[in-house]
C-alpha cells in the first residue's frame, strides 16, 4: 500500500494523487489517514480543506472493502451477508468523499502540497502488523473468557484506535469455528460503528469544525 501510494503521486500528481492517498491510506488506518490529512487542512483555504476533506471520507470507503477482502480469505461463506452493507457504507464513503473532492481547477489553491517521503517505511508496516496480531490475541481471549459480551467489548474498545484489527480477528475466529455468523457480522458493524466515532472526534480535533463535519457526516 505504501508502494502504491507513491506510485500514484508519481504518476497521477497532487491532486489525482491526493485522492488515491486518501483510499490506500484508509486500508492501513482511517483515523491516522484523517488525522493526517486534518492537520494539512486546519492551514488551508477553503477549496483545499474540501479536497482533503473528501479524500479523508474515501479513507472510510477502504475499511469496508478490507473487510470485504477479509471475509474472502478466512470466512468465503459471510459474503452474501456482508455484501450489501459493505457496498452501501463504501458507496456512500465515494460518493461523499468524490463529491467533496471537486474543486476548480482555475483554484491555484485547489492542489494539495507535495512531500517527498520514502516508497517504503518498514517501521510503518511492522507497527501495522503488530497492532493487528496483539488485537487478535486479546479478541479471541476475550471471546474464549467472557464469550459474545467479551469479544463485542474487546472489539469496540480496539476499533476506537483502528478498525481493521478486531475486524479481522472477529473474521479469523470465525474462519476458525470459534463464531458463528451472527456473532461475526455483529462484531464488524460494533467495530466499524465505533471507529467511526473516533475518526469524528479525530477529524474536529485535528482539521477544525469546517473539516470535522464534512468528514463525520460520511
């Protein structure tokens, strides 16, 4: 994904490529994606604080297509459920973030600032690794000690920093056996719900009440 990003900023340039970090940063984090780009917009005219705003709510697309992708690799039968309710909450992240996204392009202001970073950062990735491997140990003890309250408490507490690790291990357990359907699908949406409040909370404190609202309301 890191890759990916700067492959996109080479190729398609600032604004095109502002867009793309958006998404791609949404599957590493959302919430450090949007606390990222609120910071640049708490600085910036209007017209840019919109485009990083809309490329901020495309973050929240990206969670709903990882657990989609997830749900492929360790749980295939939990696709025609999750289907719908993914394509709805990612289709209403694009079309929002897309929406917010346009600017004139007359706008001298309207392309976000370039900053030249390495392709690769290691220690990213194995941070992103490691949170996702201690969250799925600490689910699944939950779930194995207190059951369904457990693994939906465990999960709503480690979604409020990132929402792809309890979604993955409340995936695993079910690839596993440990789940059933219900109990998966429940802890996805309690995830994603409560990750949701966080990005809010993320995006006022971090890119100010204009920023706030247009990517809470995604």
């Amino acid at each position: 994904i890191q890759a990916a990003a700067h492959v996109a900023q080479r190729l398609l340039g600032d604004r095109q490529a502002l867009i793309a970090t958006g998404l791609l940063g949404g599957f590493v984090s959302s919430t450090a994606t949007i606390a990222t780009l609120g910071t640049q917009a708490r600085t910036q005219a209007p017209p840019l604080q919109r485009r990083l705003a809309g490329a901020a709510s495309l973050s929240g697309a990206a969670t709903w297509l990882q657990a989609l992708a997830l749900a492929a690799v360790v749980g295939p039968a939990l696709l025609p459920q999750m289907l719908p309710m993914a394509l709805a909450g990612a289709g209403v992240a694009s079309l929002a973030g897309a929406w917010s996204s346009m600017a004139r392009d007359s706008d001298p202001l309207a392309a976000a600032p370039s900053k030249p970073q390495r392709p690769l950062r290691l220690r990213e990735a194995l941070l992103v690794a490691a949170v996702l491997l201690g969250v799925s140990i600490a689910v699944a003890w939950l779930r194995n000690r207190y059951g369904t309250q457990g693994l939906l408490t465990g999960s709503a507490v480690a979604a409020l920093a990132d929402a792809h690790a309890p979604i993955a291990a409340a995936l695993g357990l079910y690839g596993q056996g440990t789940v059933d359907a219900r109990e998966a699908l429940i802890t996805v949406l309690v995830a994603i719900g409560a990750n949701s409040a966080s990005r809010s909370v993320a995006s006022f404190v971090t890119g100010g009440s204009g920023y706030g609202v247009r990517v809470s309301s995604t």
